[in-house]
C-alpha cells in the first residue's frame, strides 16, 4: 500500500506541491501550505489494525520504528525512505501520574506529559526530526541545501543543532539576546550550529531568518514550516495510546509560537477520521500575561486578534507576540470547544514549585499550565472527575538559573511560597541532630 503526503494551499486556492520542494508559503496566492495526507489510502487500513500496528513498534527495536514518531511513519511522513530519516528515538515519554498534586487542588485524574524527556530536552525533537530527515532526503537528491537555519527562544534551535549534527548537515540558528537560558544557549554550540545572537526579541529574529532563508540554499525550521507540525502532532496520539486508546477530557498545552497547539488538534483529528477514537478532549492554551496575544483575542470571542509586543517573562520560550500560527490555532481552539487562560509572573513561578514538591521538575512553561489549570479548578470549568492532561514542553534542567533565583527569591514580580533552603550547619552529630529532629515531621 503506497500512502502518500503534500504540502497543499489552506488559504482556498488548494495548490499541491511536494514535500521535497523548497517552499514555505503558496507560490499562487501566498496562502499557507499544510501537510495534507491521503486520507483515502489510510482508511483502507482499519483503526484497531492502526492500533496494533502502532502498539507492536512502540519504542521496540526495529529502526526508526521505535520511535514514537516514526513509529507512526505513515501518519506523518511517509514520503521519507527508511534510509533517509534522522531519529533519536523521539517521543515516548513518560505520562506522570501527579497522584500528590492531583490531590492537593482537587482532581482525581491529573497526569503530566513529560515532553522535556526528549534527546535535547524539550518536545521541539518531535517535529525536527520529521524536518530535518526530510530535508536529508532533498539533499541526498542533489537539491543543493547548504544549511537549515531557524529563528528561536532556545528549545527549537538546541533541537536543530542536534539533529544536523547527528545527519552531518550545517545548521544556522538566531537567538534573541539575553533571552535564552544559558544551558539553551550552549546547547547549539555545542553540536557546532553557527550561532548568531542579534540584539532583538524573537519576533526581530524571526524576520531576519526569513530573509536569510529567501536564498534557496538555506532551508528555513521555522514553525511555519508544517513539516514540524506533522511529528509534533504525535504527542496527542501518543497520550491517547499511552491510555489504552482512551480519550482524557482535557488537555492543558502552554502556547507562544502557537504551533503546538496546533498540531495537538490535529494528531486528534486525524485520529478521529481514522477512527481511532470517537470524542475530542477540550484543549486549554496557557499564555503569560506577558506574552498574551491569544488571550487577548480569546476574551473578544476570537472576533479580534492583533499583535503585541511581549515583555520579558521567565517563560522565556513563550515570549512572542506576533505568533506565526494565531489563526491555525484559533481554528483548533474553536473545534475543540478550547478555552485560553493566562499566568502572571507570580503565579507561574509558584505553580512550578509546587509541582516540584510532589516529584516534578518543571520548567516555566509547564508552570505556566500548571497555573492556568489551578484556576480553572478553582472557577469549576474542570471539573473534579475530568481526566487532565498536563503537556510538560521541556526539562526544568535547562532553566536552573530560574529555580536558584526563585528559591533565592530573587525573581522579579514573584514573591515565593514554596522557598526551599539548604541547612547550613558545623560537621557534628549533636548539632545535626537536633535541628533533624526540629525540622521533620513526628
Ligand atoms: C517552543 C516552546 C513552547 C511553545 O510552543 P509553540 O508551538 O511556539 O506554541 C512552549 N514551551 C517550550 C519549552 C518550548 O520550547
Ligand atoms: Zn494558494
């Protein structure tokens, strides 16, 4: 069975081109291209085959298949050859039960996506290895690529760098700044990535690559790009899976560039026409109030939406204002009856730590969901039986700067409730004895 996928026009016009073309917008009406499968191929398999099918490889053996992504291979990219693809071993995190903090707030079902478990530590390897094993494709077929190169707030370009140094393919990245963490920042370095600061924001990095990428000899990584969104969009059917093929009620994402979202609605779409499953969970979008766009255009009923400028926040990789996918993931808000909640600096830094007492580690964007899930438990619109699912988006080791300011109480707006500090005493057992016996509970 031959299954096939395309980049296709959504903006009306419906132009197909393929997926080895260098392209980012429709060549006819500029419109934006998604990756379109042929559904009609993948409908002569039936859905409980899918299931098994996709149960037998689930982070087995047989290369690239046990990846959580490849694994899924003809959902996502089936154009590439075996040969071709460029894995790490992508998705399959854990699914945390946070039983402790479930209960702490009230829900009897909360379980945390764990995407920071990644190779690179946040869940930008799921949709670059669908890129850049695709772009290895074009290359071996003589497309004369010289580089990919992105624009980002750290995860994307640590996730580009890794993955071109693995395949043996230059990658240039754009950072804003002072505005990624230093273990982000070393991370393209590292694998040899040409880094380039420029002294701007991301959005400021974001026009500049695009410029860059105006040469055909440079690919562009960017989110735009729905190469991405096509790996990405396994972390839904993967938590699906993760279930035994049940459907959670709602699902907690934070969102900046927007394409995650995105591609969330569409892993369960695709799921749904395929018939895997037979309801929609309802997706929640977390923004900072710094960085609120969509939250913003959510309290108008989606009838508004403009750009803003975003201020710095500790969730450094959501700090964009002018997201390139906004009406892509309007368009799922609405079609999965979505709800957009928003987090002050202050709440975001104590959801973080509050979670890490009951056994998490979490960056500041899951702090972020963690935070607009407590008030949305708080107003009643999740409800105490719902199964919630948290997307944890990256590994709270790359934002260590982050937590000693916070238990330092050394971040700015955010006065912290759950400080830890280390016990500093003389290297004697009387002394240490006693203040044990103070401090842990009869
Ligand atoms: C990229 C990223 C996000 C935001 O994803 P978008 O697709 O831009 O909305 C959230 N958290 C982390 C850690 C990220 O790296
Ligand atoms: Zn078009």
């Amino acid at each position: 069975m031959a299954y096939r996928s395309w980049f296709q026009c959504v903006s009306g016009c419906n132009e197909q081109y393929p997926l080895n073309e260098v392209i980012y917008r429709c060549r006819k009406c500029d419109g934006l291209l998604e990756v379109t499968h042929d559904m009609g191929a993948l409908k002569n398999r039936g859905a409980s085959a899918w299931m098994r099918l996709f149960d037998d490889r689930y982070k087995r053996t047989d290369y690239p298949y046990g990846s959580a992504v490849w694994g899924k291979k003809e959902w996502v990219c089936p154009e590439v050859e075996d040969d071709n693809v460029v894995s790490m071993y992508e998705g399959g995190s854990n699914l945390f039960w946070a039983e402790r903090l479930g209960r702490q707030i009230g829900l009897e079902d909360l379980w945390v996506k764990q995407c920071g478990n990644n190779h690179t530590g946040s869940f930008k390897d799921l949709g670059m290895t669908v890129l850049v094993s695709m772009v290895n494709q074009m290359i071996k077929e003589g497309r004369g690529i010289r580089a990919i190169a992105c624009a980002s707030t750290g995860d994307t370009s640590a996730s580009l760098a890794a993955y071109c140094a693995y395949a043996g393919i230059p990658s240039i990245v754009f950072l804003p700044k002072n505005k990624v963490s230093v273990a982000q920042l070393i991370q393209p370095i590292a694998n040899g990535a040409l880094t380039v600061s420029l002294d701007t924001d991301f959005d400021g990095c974001m026009a500049i690559v695009q410029q860059v990428a105006r040469e055909a000899h440079i690919y562009l990584a960017n989110s735009m790009n729905s190469l991405r969104i096509e790996g990405q969009k396994t972390v839904g059917i993967e938590i699906v899976q993760q279930f035994d093929w049940e459907v959670p009620e709602v699902i907690v994402i934070p969102g900046g560039n927007l394409g995650n979202v995105s591609a969330l609605a569409q892993g369960f779409l695709m799921m749904e026409e395929l018939g895997v499953v037979n309801k929609r969970p309802r997706i929640v979008c977390a923004q900072a109030a710094k960085a609120n766009p969509l939250y913003r255009s959510y309290l108008t009923g989606f009838a508004d939406y403009a750009p803003i400028h975003a201020e710095e926040t500790v969730a450094s990789a959501i700090q964009i204002g002018n997201p390139v996918s906004i009406h892509r993931a309007i368009r799922a808000l609405k079609a999965f009856d979505g709800i957009v909640e928003q987090a002050t600096e202050d709440e975001i830094a104590n959801a973080c730590a509050r979670g890490d007492l009951t056994g998490l580690y979490n960056c500041p964007h899951t702090g972020v969901a963690l935070a607009a899930l407590f008030k949305l438990v708080e107003r009643g619109e999740i409800r105490k039986s719902d199964r919630v699912i948290i997307i944890s988006t990256a590994n709270g080791l790359k934002f260590t700067d982050f937590k000693v300011k916070y238990h330092e109480n050394r971040l700015a707006d955010v006065a912290p409730r759950y400080r830890q500090q280390v016990v500093e005493l003389p290297a004697r057992y009387d002394e240490v004895a006693r203040v044990l016996d103070r401090l842990l509970p009869v």
